[in-house]
C-alpha cells in the first residue's frame, strides 16, 4: 500500500516508517524542514515538504495514499503552555485528512481513546477522527501507551521524569504513586501499525500498551535507585513542569492482540530502566 505518515521523523515515526517499509509497502513522509527530510529520505521513504499548518499539503499527499498514519503534534506549543492551540491545530489537520478521504474507504489512523474523557492531549481529536468511520473512510484509533519506551527515548515521560529528579534531588511521585502508567515498547508499537494497516476494519479501537500498566511509584523508585536518589511522595509544585504526572491509565490489550494476532516482544519498562540507557 502506498503509506502517508505524518511525524514520520519524530520518536514513534522512525520506528513505524521502517516497518511499513520492512512490510513492503511505499511510505511517504510529511518533512517540514531540512533535517526532517534527510532523515525520512535515510529510512527509505519518499518525503512530502509541509508542517501542521499546511492543510492543502496534507490533504493532497492523503488522497494520494491509500492509508495516512497521523502521529504529529505540536508538542512545542504544548509543553509551551498553549495546550488549547496545539489540540486546535491537530484538529484542523485531523478534518482536513478525514474530509479528503470521505467515501474513499482509505484507511485513516489517528492516536488516542475515542468517546473517552482522557487526559490525553489527542482526546478530542480522536473523537473527531472515528466519525469519518460512518463517512466511508476506514478510520481506525491507536491508544498509544503513555509511556512508550526504547533505548531511543530522549524526550518521553521518564527522560522528563529522570530529568526532574536530577534537578530536584528527589525522584518523586504524586500521592501514594499508586497511579499507572500503560506502556510499551516503541517497536512493539510500530509492528502494531503494521498489522493495523493490513488488518483493522473501520472503527476499530486498538491499545498499544504492550504490558499490563505501571505503578508510577515503581518508576519513581526505579528512577531513585538507578541516580541514588530519595524517593517519596511529592506535591504537584515538584511536577510544576510535566503535568500528566499524575495520570492514572488502566488499560487493557487483550482485544487488540486478539484482533490483530499482535504479540509484544520488547522488554517491559522496568526492564528498560534496568538497562541503564536512559542513564547515560
């Protein structure tokens, strides 16, 4: 299939662009600067030059593809505090794609929980995604794990977590740090696409949490042990900076594995912690 990404240089796209291509099908990746595009390029995809802003571009190199994997998001506005402009932006990107392809049945693939209230910054926009389900269009929802792991991990939930304890001298949790994260290996993630693409009927909601949820506690205590560091309960003012902290994500994966023959491989969160990569 020929395969629109968007975010195709970001984190979760350089493991989903290679894979689609491993699978044999033709992806072309959205690039709105220079260095995104060297790197699409390297990973063996075409490259379409464009950002969020440029619904036109989107909407084009969509109609084109016979499927559109959406992973970008303004995330500089957002940890900028302009959380309402991001999820505006994502939203007129996820419009423009879904009405390019209304009574196409191409396949259309955003992140998040639909008819959910999440603390997911896509939340709204996956609502909006899994309408064009009922409009021809093969609209299917990706939960991505909050905490999607890798030795590739630089600007994730635990480098912020580490990088907070680093500053603070504590690595802290919020409460009793019995809340949990989902998680999962980010290649894991990308055989997902994989198969989603391949597989997923319309409508269809997926959970890319490869492993049963996380205690935030547990990080915490991974995090301590690993910087020696203490670890304790902290108020909201110690995670000023990062405010899913608090997150309590319960999910399960069991009807995406049976949907899909998904079967996760990668080493859990713990596991990567203990690795010691996100250390260095």
């Amino acid at each position: 299939m020929r395969v629109f990404v968007t975010g195709a240089s970001g984190y979760i796209g350089s493991a989903v662009v290679p894979a689609l291509i491993r699978a044999h099908h033709d992806v072309t990746g959205l690039a709105r600067s220079d260095e995104s595009a060297a790197a699409v390029a390297a990973m063996g995809a075409a490259v379409a030059r464009g950002g969020l802003g440029d619904l036109d571009v989107l909407a084009t190199a969509a109609a084109d593809a016979d499927a559109t994997v959406h992973l970008a998001f303004d995330h500089e506005s957002m940890m900028a505090g302009d959380f309402a402009g991001a999820v505006s932006k994502d939203l007129a990107v996820a419009r423009a794609i879904g009405d390019a392809l209304v009574g196409t049945d191409k396949a259309f693939f955003g992140i998040g929980l639909g008819s959910a209230v999440t603390q997911n910054p896509r939340g709204e926009v996956a609502n909006v995604i899994s309408t064009y389900a009922s409009r021809g269009v093969r609209s299917v929802l990706v939960a991505v794990a909050n905490s999607t792991h890798s030795d590739r991990d630089t600007h994730g939930f635990i480098p912020l977590m580490i990088r907070i304890a680093r500053e603070t001298g504590v690595s802290g949790y919020l409460g009793d740090g019995t809340n949990h994260w989902a998680a999962g290996h980010v290649d894991d993630l990308a055989q997902l696409y994989v198969l989603a693409l391949e597989r997923a009927p319309a409508g269809a909601q997926l959970v890319a949490a490869g492993e049963p949820p996380v205690e935030v506690r547990a990080i915490a205590e991974s995090i301590g042990r690993h910087l020696g560091l203490p670890v304790r309960s902290v108020d909201a003012a110690h995670f000023a900076t990062f405010p899913f902290a608090g997150m309590d994500v319960v999910v399960s994966n069991e009807s995406t594995r049976e949907l899909l023959g998904w079967t996760p491989t990668g080493p859990t969160l713990l596991e990567d912690l203990d690795q010691g990569h996100y250390f260095i």
